[in-house]
C-alpha cells in the first residue's frame, strides 16, 4: 500500500508543443507529499510534443490515438488507465504556479461529498479566468451569448459568471472546468465518466451536473492556481471551434434542458446557437467569456 498513489494526473494533448513540456514540469514541481501516476493521452498529434514530454519520464504513461478522439473520449481514457482514488485532469496548455497538488487533494479528503474540485485558473496576464460558474437558465444564456461577445459587463453575462466574487474563497458552484479539476473516482463510479457525445466543449459542464444530481458537490478552491493559455491546440480555427462549442451547448440543453413543454424550444435555441457562432467567427478575437 506504500506505492499506492494518492492522485492521478491526467493529460489530454493535441498539438500542444513546449506547453505540455511545461505543463508536466509544474505538476511534478508542485506535487508535494502525494504520491503521483501521471498518464498523457494523445490525440493523434503531429508536433512530437507528447514524445518529448514524456522522454526521460519513466513516471509519465503516454497513451497515443491513432486519431483525434475528442476531449472526453481521451479523459475517460486516462481515467480507466490510473487507481488512484482521485484524478486531476489538466490541460496541456495549462501551467500550475501557485500551491501543491496535496493541498487540492487535502480540500478533497475533507470535503467527502464533493465529486469534483475545482483550481483557481488565470489568464497569462495574471486575470481570472471565470472557471468555476452557474449554469445559466435559458434567458440568462440568451444574454450572455449575444451581448457577451460585445458588452463584457451585461448582467447576463456577470451573473453567469459569477463575476461579483473574486475566486479568494472556497464555495459550492454549479460547475467548475475541466481545465484544472481533481474528480472523485468514487463520485465517477457512480454517475459515469465523461459523456462521449461531446467532442470538445461542455463536457465538463454535462458531467457537473450528473454529480450535482446525484448528491455530489462541486466545489472551487483557491488552494490550486494555473496558468490557462486556452485554444493551443485549436490555434488558428475559431470559427469551427465556434459552431463545435455551440453544438455542444445544443447537445447539453436536448439532454438536460428540454424535458416536456420546453422541447418545444429546440429550434429556436438550434438557430439561436448558430447565430452566435457566426457572431464570433466574424467579430475581433477576444479572449472568452
């Protein structure tokens, strides 16, 4: 029982570069006192960076698809291949630079009824990232995603994501993201892993609530902080990255959201969701909402 691991760390890459070699330094470097299994799982990539991540790592598995099977599929992988009783799943853009792996773990072990744990997430220039949030309710969402993309501070969008709390505290939330998130292998057990019918996107909000819905927490803790880049490996394909996240948005509102009367709504929200994702293909980049 010695060499059990206390956590598993797993690594979703795609064409990623020197980010994955710089995200498996900074989970090596804030490890702590657990115990680490650590395994990469890589979509089909033609940079080499998995390779060179995992060179001179005996404690690195390196799981290689054929082909880009998406996000959750490749999660779900590396989760099947670790024992571990909890799992970080982090992104291979992603960079730890404040507290240790046993502090979010620590968090874990005393909260026994949260499934999933949440880490404070920041832009590279130091800004937060809004990672952990509400599931917004139809109206609400119809807000955020026409005024988001061109008026930042609209109530929609602030209530959704819960801009009026600056991420010091540890609470409750109704979804964190899968950038940076330690999963109870327990709390997966019972509710599933990741649903694979998400490509990319969404995925981690999906899976939020089955564990919500189940009587599990979902928690944010300061105690982890990363350094998201966010869209390495889509670099240079924002519009089909806009109509797979709203696709994925639409997979996540048939299956959650459309019960009864509401299923009524499904055309409308289908056109409504490709009406943004044309919004954002063609206004400025700007970092998301």
């Amino acid at each position: 029982m010695a060499d059990f691991p206390d956590l598993a760390v797993v690594v979703v890459n795609h064409n990623t570069g020197q980010y994955l070699s710089r995200c498996m330094d900074s989970v090596h470097a804030s490890a702590g006192d657990v115990r680490l299994e650590v395994v990469t799982v890589d979509n089909a990539s033609s940079d080499g960076s998995a390779g060179r991540a995992s060179a001179g790592r005996p404690d690195v598995r390196l799981i290689a698809n054929p082909n880009n099977r998406g996000f959750a599929h490749a999660a779900n992988q590396g989760i099947a291949a670790t024992s571990a009783p909890f799992v970080l799943l982090l992104n291979p853009d992603a960079e730890i630079v404040g507290g240790t792996l046993a502090a979010l773990v620590k968090v874990a072990r005393e909260r026994p009824g949260a499934g999933a744990v949440g880490a404070l997430v920041r832009n590279p220039d130091g800004s937060i990232q809004p990672s952990a949030r509400r599931v917004p309710r139809l109206g609400e969402a119809l807000g955020h995603a026409f005024l988001g993309p061109v008026w930042r501070g609209n109530p929609w969008t602030r209530s959704y994501t819960m801009a009026g709390w600056d991420r010091s505290s540890e609470r409750e939330v109704e979804w964190v993201s899968g950038s940076a998130v330690v999963l109870r292998r327990e709390a997966l057990d019972e509710v599933g892993p990741f649903d694979e019918s998400y490509f990319m996107y969404v995925e981690d909000v999906d899976l939020c609530t089955r564990l919500r819905r189940a009587g599990w927490a979902v928690v944010f803790s300061p105690e982890l902080e990363v350094v998201h880049q966010i869209g390495v490996s889509t670099h240079g394909q924002r519009g089909r990255m806009a109509f797979a996240h709203s696709d994925s948005i639409y997979r996540y509102f048939v299956k959650h959201r459309s019960a009864g009367a509401a299923g009524l709504l499904r055309p409308f929200v289908r056109v409504a969701l490709w009406l943004r994702a044309i919004l954002m293909s063609v206004l400025p980049r700007r970092r998301p909402a």
